[in-house]
C-alpha cells in the first residue's frame, strides 16, 4: 500500500488535477497548446540526451529486451487489428490505428518520469529504448498500413517518405541518438550541461502529467463502447501479461529491466495515437474514448504492476 501512496497516487493527482482544469477552462486551448509544445520540445529533449549520454550503447540495445517488449507488442498489435476488423469492420487505415492503440504506451510523457520515480536513474536506459522502437516500429508500421490503403500504387514509397520525415524531426529521438553517440565517444559530459538538463527536466514530468489531464477533459465514453473496452483491455491487461510471460519465464530478463517492461506496458494508450488519426483525418471519436478510459484503468493496473514488481 505505501508504494502505492509513494508512487502512484502523485502521478496520477497531476493528471487529475490537469483533467479539473481542462474542464473547468481555467486554461484556454492556446494555453494548453503552449504547454504540451514546451513539453515536447523543451523540457523532454535535455532530460533524454543527459540520460542516454550516461548509458552504454549496448545496454540501450539489449536484444533480449527488444525480443520480449516488441515480440509481445506484435502479437497484441495483430490480435487488435485482426480482431478488430473481424468484430467492428474498418479497413487497412483503421486496423492500423487500432494496432497502434493497443501496444502504444504513453511512455514519454508518463512512461519514462514514472520508471526513475519508482526504480531510480538505471530504469532510465530501457524506458528511453521503448520510446525511439515504439515510434520507430509500432507507428511506423501503423503509418504503412493506412498509407498502403489510401494511396494507389506508389503508397509503400509515400509511407517510407512519410515515417523518415516524422523520424527527422522528433525531438525525443533526435536527442536520444545524439546522447547515445556522445555516450559512445567516451567524453565526459560537462557539468553544466548535465546541471542544465537535469534542471529543465524536473518540469518534464509535472507539465507532460497535467497536459495529459487537460487533453482528456474533453473525450466522451459515448460511442462505441464495446471497441474501446476491448482496446482498453489489450492495452493495459493483454499486453503486460504477454511483456511478463517473455521476459520472465521464457527470456529471463534481469529483475530491472522486467520491471520496467511490464510496469510501461500497464500503462495507458498515448495521445499520440490520437494525433496520428486526427493527422489522416479519421474518426477519432473511439480513439479519444479509448485513451480516456485506458488512463482511468491503468490507475489499476499500475498500482498492481508496481505493489506486484516491488
């Protein structure tokens, strides 16, 4: 119960908080604009880079880890678009989203300040590994599959273009590969410049949470419950049980990096799914719905991920 008072309970009051604040409009859209771009290219980019350029490059690569996290992501990615075409319909475009919905943790703007809290600096390493691979694999995967629906003929060379371009200018990977080559060439990181991004990246956490809050106080559980119960239910239930049975009994991953596995996939679907659907100007009606109450249930299952972890 106390990791649960610890640990949880102030993650997930910023989020409320947020939420309070999104409804009430204490904040305008503007303003809460402002906030999630300061977040994402502010306060997480010199967090990331002063993180990885302390890490060993082969530990951000561990194969075992990628086998376990991505093999059990796989499997969930084609249960819900495979599923999910045979019980709700949708084409190519649709089961991609709903792919994407089920193994994409909000692992950046929750994920990787909630592993540090609860493990300490050395979650730190496999957490950022997930954010470059999700966005590398998962979402680039998703974008092919609706770029090969809407497009004919050319659509694979469109969706290539498409994911190398998102790649080029996301701030949260570019940093994380600049960390890691200045990680590699065996300099030592100036004390200024780690005191700098230590500095900016205690405001990570806090602003990402409640702009999480604010950007769910206007979804809505009315449309199509069945769907997203069943995304919702893939993504912090399936998922985890899946990342746990690979990594533990099968791989036999270190008892850190099992933890910090298991505890990002309990987490709840990230916003940017949204962002992608709303980018190809799909109905983002269940999506918004999905995220809302994946977030209200990861309460559950990140409070058990963390009392069962340790």
């Amino acid at each position: 119960m106390q990791i649960l008072i610890d640990v949880c309970l102030p993650f997930f009051a910023v989020i409320l908080t947020g939420w309070f604040v999104g409804r009430r409009r204490f904040i305008d859209a503007a303003g809460l604009a402002g906030l999630n771009r300061f977040t994402y290219w502010v306060a997480l980019p010199p967090l990331l880079f002063v993180k990885v350029a302390d890490v060993p490059l082969g530990q951000l690569l561990d194969p075992k880890l990628i086998a376990a996290y991505y093999g059990a992501g796989l499997i969930v990615y084609a249960l819900s678009s495979l599923g999910g075409r045979a019980l709700f319909g949708g084409g190519g475009a649709v089961a991609g989203i709903r792919g994407l919905a089920a193994t994409f943790s909000n692992v950046g703007y929750m994920g990787l300040p909630l592993v540090i809290f609860a493990f300490g600096p050395d979650a730190a390493a496999p957490a950022m590994t997930i954010i470059v691979l999700d966005h590398v694999l998962m979402m680039g995967l998703s974008v092919l599959l609706i770029e090969g629906e809407r497009a004919a003929g050319g659509g694979l060379k469109r969706a290539l273009v498409k994911i190398g371009r998102g790649l080029l200018f996301n701030p949260l990977i570019l940093t994380i590969i600049a960390g890691a080559l200045f990680g590699a060439s065996g300099l030592e990181l100036p004390k200024p410049v780690a005191a700098y991004g230590t500095l900016v990246g205690l405001a990570a956490a806090p602003c990402a949470l409640f702009a999480l809050g604010a950007n769910l106080a206007g979804c809505s559980l009315s449309r199509g419950i069945g769907e997203v119960g069943a995304l919702a239910l893939l993504k912090i239930v399936v998922h985890p049980l899946l990342v746990l049975l690979l990594a533990g009994p099968l791989l036999g991953l270190d008892p850190l990096l099992i933890k910090v596995l298991v505890l990002e996939a309990s987490l709840p679907i990230a916003v940017s799914v949204f962002v992608l659907a709303d980018q190809y100007r799909m109905d983002t009606s269940r999506i918004s719905a999905a995220i809302l109450l994946s977030t209200i249930g990861s309460v559950a299952t990140v409070s058990l991920a963390l009392t069962l972890l340790g």
